[in-house]
C-alpha cells in the first residue's frame, strides 16, 4: 500500500470516529435537555462532564484530520 492509500484509509477512519462522537454528542445534550427536570443531581453533572469531554474529543480528532489533510496535500 502506498503512502498516499494509508494516509486517505487513515483519515477515513478519522471522520468516522468524528462523526460517531459528533452523534453521540447531539444525542446527549438530547437526554440532558429532556431529563433535566427528573434525573438526579449526579446524572446530570456525569452527562455534562461526559459531554465536554465529548467535544475535547471531537476537537482532537478535527485538528488530527486537519494535519492528515495537510500530510496528504503535501505529497
């Protein structure tokens, strides 16, 4: 496999972990916005230190497919 083929299925896989985090983001802040009134006090702060750590993520991985893009152009 050439250089070229392992950077583009690199970056591939990238995006799919983004957008399975990005999914998985949107459809927390779904359950905190609909169970804010009922859940307890530690759910809800586990569900937005789960959720910022989501976006830590999804930051890291952006910037990731931001160098894989730039590694790919160069060559």
């Amino acid at each position: 496999m050439s250089k070229l083929d392992g950077l583009k299925e690199e970056l591939a896989y990238l995006k799919l972990w983004l957008g399975i985090m990005i999914v998985t983001g949107i459809s927390l802040i779904g359950w905190l916005l609909t169970s804010a009134h009922t859940a307890s006090w530690f759910l809800l702060l586990g569900g937005f230190i789960a959720l910022a750590s989501i976006a830590a993520g999804c930051t890291a991985l952006h910037r990731q497919i931001g160098v894989k893009i730039r590694e790919i152009s160069e060559l």
